[in-house]
C-alpha cells in the first residue's frame, strides 16, 4: 500500500516550507519514526518522520519550496527491507560448485568493502565507534552535503570541530563556483543554490525561509511603527557582587549557572508594572494592555535571530528563569525550537553585548511596543560621591512604539530598570 507523505501543518501563520535536507534517499528503505528530511519554515527547522516503515520514493528536489498540504513523497509499506529479500534468493540460487569458490570470492568482496566501510564508520561516528559530532557540527554537515569522512578533524581524539566543517565548507564554495563560472549554459541552470558573477567578484544565492522571514518583519517594524530610542547607563557592580557571592550555592543548588538576563528579565517585570503601557500593543485603531508579562529572549543562531518566549516570567524564580533560557538558547542552535516558543510575546531583550556591542538602537519586535537592548559591560570612569571611581558600566537602550507610549513613560520605564540593575535588592531574590 502506498503511504502519502504530506507537508504537515507546523503552525497557524505559515503556509510554505522548504525542503532543507532529504535524510534518506528514493528508493532507500525507511523505519517508522525514521527522520525523512527537514523542513525548514519561516520561524522554526523541522524534522519530518515517517509514519510507516517501507520503501520510500521522493517527490520533490532538496531546496525545493512546498506548500501545507503537499505530497512530497510515498512509502511502499508493502515492500521489506533489500536485506531480507536477498538472503532467501541467494539460498536458493546457492549451488555445490558455488560453494566451493564462496571462500575465495569473500576475500575479494572483503578486500573491496574494506576501505568504503571504513569511510563510512569516519562519516558515522558516534555510530561506528568514532568521534561524536556536536548538534552545530552535524548541522553544518547536513546544510552544506559535507562528508565527515574526507574533513580532517582538528580536535580531541580526531574530533571535527565547527572550525572544520566551515573550512571545508568555504573551500567546496571556492571548488563550486570554479565549476560554475567554466559550466556550459545548459549547466549552469541547474546551479540554482549559487550563482557566480562569471568573474567571482560576487555570488548570488537564495535567502532562506527564516532569513527572509526576518527581513520583512524588520521592514513591516520600521513601516508601521514609530520607533524611538532612548538611552541611559546603569552600574553593574551590585549585580557583580551577587553573582560572585552567590554562584557556587545558586550552581550547587539549581544546578544551573546565575547569568545576567534573570537579573534583567526580573527588572523588565517591575518596570512593565511601574509603566503598564509599554507591556501593550497597537491592534487596528485599539490599543491592547496585556496583563501578563511573557517575555521574548532573543537568541542569535547560525540561521538567524529568533525569540523564543520566556512564559509568566513573574511568577518564575531566578532558576526557572536561568533553565528556561539556557533550554530555549540550546534548542535554538540545535534548530529545535517548536513554533508555539515563539509565539506569544508582550515585550523582547536583545543582548548585542555578547558580540561586543557598546551601543546600538535596537529594532521592534511586531506587534511589541518595546524592547531592551543590552550591551557590553566595559570599566569606565564614573562620578561616586565626587569622586572619579572605574566602575563596569552597561549602555541601556529602549526602543518603543511613539504612537502608543510617550517619551516621559518610556524614560520612566528605563530608570525603574536601571534602578533594580543597581540596586538588586529591590528584585523579588529567592536565592
């Protein structure tokens, strides 16, 4: 019986996909709950498995953009795996005179097999015995179409490192487009994912789905919104002194390190109670004040930004804070966040300070009227009591919708986040 394999709906707002990666090829059996390919959409990377063990028989090419709904694929369940069609033939088939060659027929096939199994058990890894590849490096390989087996693993006990995989990656690019750029015409329209200038001074390819995504939702955010900044400074000394205090009990208790964004997600709580509007949105000619604070961590991956939603953030602890971050963080560069993570948000952090940004005006996140921008906490000469003191200072940002929230709130909100920075004691601490 042939089985279906449909586009599934993985969220109310997207229609389209792509087809990222075919895990297994046409004609290849599958196992039930065997991963088929990726589905990468506009908010979230999905591995769709199939239903059905049999034989399976694709529909459409990698890269190849499909709709909700849409057959991509068939599985024959009626069909058992190649290995255990071929062993009742072969006994079948098997003859005396045959039998007496079979020993040296095997040394040959052995000597045949050798050195494809032992590329094979390098591209495996984990699977044969070899190194284990980390989620990012597997990524990596799966986007590109690398073969592990033919990178020269740099790290610990031949392991491949992200370092190598991108190497290789970049030196195939350079291989592609020598191809590409002496290809017949007829040639090159089948290089659809990378196109030279003929003369290499620039390529063209395909945004993906996400990046796409982000581009018209910061264009639609830059449109429709009247989006000001306002800035202040705040001393990060207080909260230093915490984390150094408190640490090693926090880890040994949580099991989870006390970062900064629990500090700021807490700060951004009390301010949003202090300034109400800025925890609301613009909806039509109605202005909608949300009375719950679901607050978006923007996470930066190597697809792009995305802001997974830290739910009743003030009804969380500094723990169940710091876990749902670290998880929301690791499933994004994993591409495992789910679209119903995303979803939901009253108001965004943005951290640039982790690349090292000083300063920088952060852009809203739609249909938010606010976000914060975080950056790099640098020691700088400050006024203490009249005197000079080298205090570690953060540059703060607040981006907001001018059409809903006036200048005197935005500050406002932006001094009330500043204060419980400086001063933690004003922060509901459970540890």
């Amino acid at each position: 019986m042939a089985i279906e394999v449909k586009i599934p709906s993985v969220g109310e707002s997207i229609t389209s996909g792509v087809v990222s990666a075919w895990h297994k090829k046409s004609g290849e059996f599958v196992n039930e709950g065997e991963a088929l390919f990726t589905l990468e959409t506009d908010k979230v990377s999905t591995e769709i498995v199939a239903q059905k063990a049999g034989i399976l028989e694709t529909k459409v090419p990698e890269g190849q953009e499909v709709k909700i709904g849409e057959v991509v694929a068939i599985i024959d369940d009626s069909k058992r795996p190649p290995e255990e069609q071929k062993v009742p033939e072969a006994k079948k088939a098997e003859k005396p005179a045959e039998k007496k060659k079979e020993p040296e027929e095997k040394k040959e096939a052995k000597a045949e097999r050798k050195p494809v199994e032992e590329k094979e058990a390098v591209a495996a890894g984990v699977d044969r015995g070899g190194p284990a590849l980390s989620p990012a490096v597997r990524r990596i390989i799966e986007e590109e179409k690398l073969e592990p087996g033919k990178i020269r693993g740099t790290g610990e006990g031949g392991r491949l490192t992200k370092g190598d995989v991108l190497a290789a990656a970049l030196q195939r690019s350079k291989t592609d487009l020598s191809a590409v750029a002496s290809a017949k015409p007829e040639e090159k329209v089948e290089a659809r994912a990378v196109e030279s200038s003929g003369d290499g001074r620039f390529v063209r390819k395909k945004m993906s789905p996400l990046r796409r995504k982000i581009a018209q939702q910061l264009v639609m955010a830059q449109h429709t919104a009247a989006i000001l900044t306002t800035f202040n400074e705040c001393d990060m000394s207080a909260i230093q002194e915490l984390r150094r205090n408190k640490q090693d009990e926090f880890t040994k208790k949580n099991g989870v390190k006390l970062g900064l964004m629990s500090f700021f997600v807490k700060a951004c709580v009390e301010a949003l109670k202090a300034v109400p509007v800025v925890n609301g949105r613009i909806e039509d000619e109605d202005f909608i004040q949300n009375n719950f604070y679901d607050i978006g961590v923007a996470v930066g991956t190597e697809r792009g930004l995305v802001v997974p939603v830290v739910r009743d953030a003030d009804k969380k602890s500094f723990a169940g804070l710091e876990r749902n971050i670290a998880d929301y963080a690791g499933r994004a560069r994993d591409g495992k966040l789910k679209i119903e993570d995303l979803q939901g948000g009253t108001f965004t952090i943005t951290n640039g300070g982790v690349y090292g940004s000083l300063f920088a005006t952060p852009i809203l996140n739609p249909p938010q009227s606010g976000i914060l921008g975080m950056h790099k906490i640098m020691p700088r000469p400050v006024a203490v009591d009249g005197k000079v003191e080298v205090r570690p200072m953060m540059y703060l940002a607040l981006s907001y919708d001018h059409r809903a929230i006036d200048g005197k709130e935005a500050v406002t909100f932006l001094i009330k986040v500043k204060d419980c920075i400086e001063d933690p004691k004003k922060l509901p601490l459970d540890f």
